[in-house]
C-alpha cells in the first residue's frame, strides 16, 4: 500500500503490474488509472484488473471519502478530486496514463484532462457534462450504511440493470467487498454534492484527450441521452451503448475488457 498527502489528506493508492515492459519502451501509456463512482470502493475495478494485468500497470485509488482515504468535510469539488488524482500519479512517476472513471469518477477523468498533461485517453462509463442530468433519487438511492449487509444489498437494485436476485453468489460477494471498501454516509454525500454540482456542458471543447463513452441503457443515475451528449460534445469523444446500469463495467466485463484493451492498443 501507499498513501501520499494533498493539501493534509491522506489518500491510499495501490499498483499492480510492470509500468514499462522493456519490450514496449516506446509506448505513450502503460499505465491504467481508475477513477470509482461516488461511495464505491475500489473493488467496483476488479473485474478490469484480470483483463489488463498483462501487458499493462494498473492503479487503483480511494478517493478522499471512501475506504482507506481520508474523509475531510465536505461537499467536495470535482476539481478538488481530479488534483487527488494528479497528486498520485505524479507520486507515482507516471508520465502518461489512460483514465477510465464511471459516473463521479468519468467528471474527474474530464476534469483532470483538461487541467494537467497526464491522461493518453479517457474511458468514460456513465458520466454526463452536468450534474444537472444526474437523477439526485437514484443517486441517493446508491447508498447504504456498511454494517447493514441487506440495505447494501437492495441498494444495488439501481447501480444494476439486470436482476440482482439472478445472481445470488456474486451479489453476496460484492456486499462482502462494499462493508470492507466503500464510502461511509458522510463520504457518500461529500462526494454526491461534487457530482451534481459539476458542469462542463459549455466548454467540453476545450478537452481535446481521445474519449470513449460507455453507457448503460439502463442506467437509472443518468441517463443515456447524457453520455451521447457528452460523446457529441467532446472533441474527440466516441459513444457507444453498453446493457446494462450505472455498473455497466461489472455487468457486462467480459465484452468491457476486450474494448478497453483493444482500445488501448489503438492509442499506443
């Protein structure tokens, strides 16, 4: 484990797997960076991890508010949480990286884009322009406290679109994984306020990073007219519809990973 300081926060990072394989010396980025929705762990990555652990360093991160980070006052900013970001990378020694953030994590992704020189791309899984277009009831809705493994249960009701009590087994671990890893209520709504109040709809231009947005058809947090709009406006960005909710990247992985790697493949 690592933990680097930002302005007196503590925030805990990890990194897995080879940043410069000899072989591959002259590539732009080998490092991937993953930016979680609001009150989600780390784990919500770990499905992607697998899929990259050849070939590519993964880093993973705790926001300010979630897990092993700190949790100063809130309500955060998005700029506040994209300068977290910049701080462990730059700790780390990554010169370029690929940046892939769902819903909170997607606006931090933009927002450190267009304020540092770091991101090779960007992988955007349900993440709109404007808070504006984030559905605040659902979002809400995302939450559950830690020690009450039946509400975290029942909350994933809206980060999913197929039918959690189909998938039993997988639904109990991940119930496991949020008690150990997620956002307690005061990181939840810190983090929450960041996300709705964030807005770039009128200056997307100005992020001229290669994007690709990833939406679910049945995400209930924001919808998925938002993510072709925010497809459209950046210019560079790519959109494409994904099944499933706010979790798309957990529900559908396996077709997921095989875009991510031969998108970053593409970029190299």
């Amino acid at each position: 484990m690592t933990v680097v300081t930002n302005g007196g926060v503590d925030l805990y990072y990890e990194a897995r797997g080879d940043p410069r394989p000899p072989e591959d010396a002259d590539r732009a980025a080998d490092t991937v960076v993953f930016v979680e929705p609001a009150g989600y762990g780390a784990w919500v990555w770990g499905w992607q991890h697998a899929a990259l652990a050849e070939g590519f360093e993964t880093v993973t991160w705790d926001l300010r508010g979630t897990g092993r980070s700190d949790t100063p006052d809130g309500p955060y900013e998005v700029r506040t949480l994209a300068g977290d970001l910049e701080v462990v990378l730059s700790d780390h020694g990554v010169a370029k990286a690929h940046v892939v953030g769902a819903g909170l994590g997607g606006m931090v992704a933009l927002a450190h884009a267009d304020r540092y020189d770091r991101a090779a791309s960007l992988t955007l899984f349900g993440t709109t322009a404007s808070g504006d277009r984030v559905d605040a009831d659902a979002l809400d809705s995302l939450f559950a406290p830690r020690d009450d493994p039946e509400a975290l249960r029942a909350s994933l009701r809206n980060a999913f679109g197929a039918d959690i009590d189909a998938h039993a087994d997988v639904i109990d671990e991940i119930v496991g994984w949020r008690r150990e890893e997620d956002a307690d209520r005061a990181g939840f709504e810190a983090q929450a306020a960041a996300m709705r109040s964030f807005d770039r709809s009128d200056s997307l231009y100005e992020i001229t990073t290669p994007a690709r947005v990833y939406h679910g058809v049945d995400d209930a947090v924001v919808p998925t007219e938002a993510g072709r709009d925010l497809a459209e406006g950046l210019p560079r960005g790519e959109f494409t519809a994904v099944e499933g909710g706010h979790l798309c990247f957990v529900e559908e992985s396996a077709a997921v990973n095989d875009a991510l790697l031969g998108a970053f493949e593409r970029t190299e």
